[in-house]
C-alpha cells in the first residue's frame, strides 16, 4: 500500500503436529500458522497465528489479520484480528481485506481513536450489506446480495508498541494475561441474553430452546455482527472500544474465535501458554488444548507477546 510499509511476517503451511489424531482429522484440521516480529516503541513485539478448520459441515471460515505497519507519518501499528464467519466465510474474508484500511483511513483516528473505529465499523457494515447491480463480468443484471451470512470481528490496534486499542462486535474474544499471570478480558461478548431489551426495541426477540444456545430471531446466537442482511434491523454493528496502556506489565494478548473460548475459560488460556515464549508455538498449544477438549468449530488464534 502507498501508505504503509508492511513488515516482516513469516507464514507457513503445516501438518498438525500431535501424534495422537488420526489421518483424517490431521487431513482437515490445520489451514495457516505462521509468526513475525518487529522493535516497536522500544520494545520487541512478537505475534504468531494459528488456524484449524473445525468439523462441522462446511468449509472455513474463520480469517485473521497479523501484520506491523509503519505509516507514513512514522507511526507503527500493530494490526492483529480474528473474524469469525458463519452462513459463509464472505463477510470474514471482507472484513479481513478492509477493516483496518477503513479505520485508519477514518478522518480522527489520532484525535478521537474510539468514535473513529466506531464510524469505520459501521461503514464497513454499510459496504458489507451495500448490493451489486452489476454480474462479475460487468453486465447489468439483477440486484443481489454481494456477501452472505454475517461475521464478529475483534481488531487490536498496537500503537508504537505503548497503546492498545481493542475493539470488537460478536464473541469473538480478546484477552490480555497482565502482571503475575492474571487474565482480563478485553472485548464484550455481544450475548442475545445479555442484550435482550435492546434486541426487543430493535423489533426482534430472543429464543432459549432447551438443548440449543439463545439466538436472535432464533437464528443468530450473537446480538452484533458484522453483515446478516435479513436480520439487521435487529441486531447492531456498532463495537465496544477499549484503549489500554500497555507499557506496563502486560504480557502478552490472546485474539480467538469461540471455537477456543466455548471450551476455555479466560485464565485457562493464559496459564496454559504463559511459559510459551515462542507466540506462534503458543497460539498452536491454545488451538491444540482446545482440539483436546472436544472442540468441533473452526479455530482461528492470534498471540501477540510484549517484551
């Protein structure tokens, strides 16, 4: 891009490493991992990702972003996400080629960072739900939907190695492990529950069908989400925004979709990697504990530790 120099990041494909699955389940599971590095604000950062297609019956369709920056005003960012599609990985993809374009993009961001990401989340939803006139191959034609089904999104943002800013709509997850180990959560799981009365006002309702978690309009078992035409009227796009100084005792921050936190608890993730130096051996562990555990959705896992 003319507006940024993208550094170093290493990826690899791989075969799953444990010796305990099966043939088959070695043939699906593991899509990308991969690791980078780069001195930020006077201090080494290091990421690595870790993805795996779950068994449920469709393809992948979680996406990531890991990637430094050094923008042209001499400003690095540190852009790291996780995206969770579903009716199709569409909406994911989108957001995986866009979404931090359009928040740096966004007149504000230095001034005004958290209503910045919160115009370009909502203009990126307008874009995502924005119909096609035109066939692939230019010719008028019928208005269609240009993507499908509906994706979380949980983006950090490291400023120059000092400043976090965390935003997310959805379950996707982050979770920062702070002095002595302790886990805090950064993002807000959007639960149709716990968003009720606004899902109500909004014109939808929320079901709770024993065997089955609560959904919206008995579809959706998020209350915000990125895309999901049909349901839009009754869920929201606008993301909960965190900025966080990490300049001091934070250790590293775990991005995942909840095919890992259906089966993990914050503090587990933590403790299970703390003494991981190597990010991408850590974000592999964490998608592997959660295979261990029986977890059957697709994965997809960022660490980004802080030297």
């Amino acid at each position: 891009m003319s507006s940024s120099q993208q550094l170093k990041v290493e990826e690899e494909e791989e075969e799953v490493e444990e010796s305990g699955r099966d043939d088959e389940e070695k043939k699906q599971a593991v899509r990308k991992t991969g690791r980078g590095r780069a001195s930020s604000g006077g201090r080494k950062v290091t990421f690595g990702f870790h993805l795996v297609e779950g068994k449920t019956p469709h393809g992948m369709e979680d996406r990531h972003v890991a990637e430094f920056r050094r923008l042209e005003d001499g400003n690095e960012v540190g852009l790291f996400a996780v995206f969770d599609g579903h009716s199709g990985s569409d909406v994911a993809t989108y957001l995986r080629e866009h979404l931090f374009d359009n928040i740096l993009r966004e007149p504000g961001f230095w001034t005004d960072t958290m209503g910045a990401i919160r115009r370009a989340y909502h203009r990126t939803d307008r874009k995502v739900l924005r119909t096609a006139k035109k066939d692939e191959d230019g010719c008028e034609g019928t208005e269609r939907p240009r993507r499908r089904g509906g994706s979380t999104a949980v983006t950090a943002i490291l400023i120059n190695g000092e400043t976090l800013v965390v935003a997310n709509v959805g379950d996707s997850r982050a979770v920062a492990c702070e002095r002595r180990g302790r886990a805090r959560q950064l993002s807000v799981d959007h639960e149709p529950l716990r968003e009720r009365a606004a899902v109500e006002e909004r014109g939808g309702f929320v079901t709770e069908i024993h065997g089955d978690v609560p959904r919206v309009d008995a579809q959706l078992a998020m209350s915000r989400a990125f895309g999901d035409r049909q349901l839009k009227e009754h869920i929201s796009s606008d993301p909960d925004v965190a900025i966080e100084d990490v300049g001091a005792g934070a250790e590293f921050v775990v991005l995942a979709s909840d095919g890992l936190w259906k089966v993990m608890s914050n503090q587990e993730a933590v403790d299970a990697v703390r003494g991981t130096a190597d990010a991408r051996k850590a974000a592999a562990e964490l998608v592997g504990e959660a295979l261990d555990r029986g977890s059957k959705d697709d994965i997809a896992c960022v660490v980004v530790r802080l030297h």
